[in-house]
C-alpha cells in the first residue's frame, strides 16, 4: 500500500483503490516530499564512443 505524508509528521497507508479519492480529498494536508535519484557517477573513460 502506498503511503501518504501528512504535515505534522503523520502518515497513513492508503489502498490504490482508494488513493486517487484520498489525495483529491485531503490535499491541504498532504506533505509533498521530494527524493533524490541515487545514480552512480558516470565514469568517461569507460564510456564507448565508437560506432560500427
């Protein structure tokens, strides 16, 4: 189940059958999080430049 944050520090688990009427709902509550994208540095010296 998908969980949604709440100001305050609070979070409900809320069924995907239910999530769509639950975010139109309680949108001044809801606490919107951002998350960083963990990617591995690209490395140029192993990165293939040729082409056939």
């Amino acid at each position: 189940m998908p969980t949604v944050y709440l100001k305050g520090g609070d979070s409900v688990q809320v069924s995907l059958e239910n999530l769509e009427d639950y975010l139109n709902e309680n949108q001044e509550r809801i606490e919107i999080r951002r998350k960083k994208l963990r990617r591995p540095p690209i490395d140029n010296a192993t990165v293939s430049t040729s082409s056939k």
